[in-house]
C-alpha cells in the first residue's frame, strides 16, 4: 500500500511548488472530516479558495499561508539536508497545521514521519495535547516536542505502518465505502490527483 501509493504521490508533490501546496490543502481538507468527504472538501478548497464554504475554521489561515509561501515551503519540504525534525517544524508553523497534519504532509511528500491523527491517538492511547504547539512556545522547546513527535511515530512502528495499519483499520470503520486497506491507500492517489491510471 504505502510503498506504492506514496510514491506516486512524492513524484506528484516534487514536480512543482503548486504541486506541494496542492498536498497541503489536501491535508487540511482531511482535518476533522470523515475521510470518503475529502474528495468534496478538497476540490471545493482547490478551485474556491477562501471562498470555499469548507473553508471553516483555521482552514482559510492555511489556504492563504500555503499559497503565499509555497516556494519556500517547497525547498523547506524537499530539502536533503535539513534535520526531519526541524523540517517537521517549518512545516507545522503552516497556519491551521500543527505537528500532526504537518506528519502528515511529510509523510505524502516525501515518505518520512506521518500522521497522529484522532484515529490514531485513540488507538495508540495518546493524548492530543503532548503534541499541541502553543503560540508562546519557545523555538528550543518546540523542536523537542517535533522530536518526541518523531520518536514516537518510530516506536509506534515507523512511517509505512502507521500508513498501512491507518488504511486498514478505516477500512474497517467504513465497510460499505472501502473494500479494504489496499482501497483506502489508493484512494490517498485518486482524491488528491484524479484516476489512478493518469499518475
């Protein structure tokens, strides 16, 4: 699942910085949606911007943020040389997106960290707060919460199994949407880029 469909996607959001912003809305557009309306959600926030009605909340801020930066987030996401955790930073500090989305973002782009979403907190027994980045939090003490965040993901099974394991257990959530984990991961290419066979 994740050895293929992820790199489908990576080859997508490297061709271009329009191409990486577009991976970000499709990040956001999953925040506190069930995941069959991501399809909806993301192209309405894809063609209508800000003016989308699905862009509620603090998904507007990432819209706006996403499009005014996506060059330097870009070089900051596909960069070789910069530490993950600093990467996983920079890419938190995107307006609307903490440390889990920003797992997330990474985790389609370029195969590393991933996502502690609220399926995979509760099923992990973690709490949501031990990875919350508050506005005052100093840089040195935030770059530890991005490598405890990291550490975690590691000791919890690493990047692909979070990806497979998540697959698999929506799958399960929805029977009558998916027909299996191999489904839901190939719907990460479809929903973001259209039919399967044009990637």
């Amino acid at each position: 699942m994740f050895a293929n469909h992820q790199k489908r996607i990576a080859a997508f959001a490297f061709q271009s910085p329009d191409h990486t912003r577009e991976v970000i809305l499709f990040v956001s557009s999953t925040i506190q949606q069930r995941f069959y309306t991501v399809p909806t959600v993301f192209n309405s926030m894809k063609s209508e911007g800000i003016e989308s009605k699905y862009a509620w909340g603090s998904k507007a801020d990432t819209i706006t943020y996403a499009t005014k930066h996506k060059v330097q987030l870009y070089k900051i996401i596909h960069d070789k040389t910069m530490p993950l955790a600093v990467k996983l930073l920079n890419v938190a500090a995107i307006d609307g997106i903490g440390l889990p989305k920003a797992g997330f973002i990474l985790q389609l782009c370029i195969g590393e960290a991933g996502c502690l979403d609220v399926h995979n907190l509760k099923r992990f027994g973690l709490s949501p707060n031990t990875f919350k980045l508050p506005k005052k939090l100093g840089y040195d003490t935030a770059l530890r919460k991005a490598e405890l965040y990291l550490k975690t993901l590691e000791d919890l099974g690493g990047c692909e199994y979070l990806w497979d394991s998540w697959c698999n257990f929506i799958a399960d959530l929805y029977p009558k949407r998916y027909d299996d984990g191999e489904h839901v991961s190939r719907c990460h290419v479809t929903y973001l880029m259209g039919d399967l066979n044009d990637v």
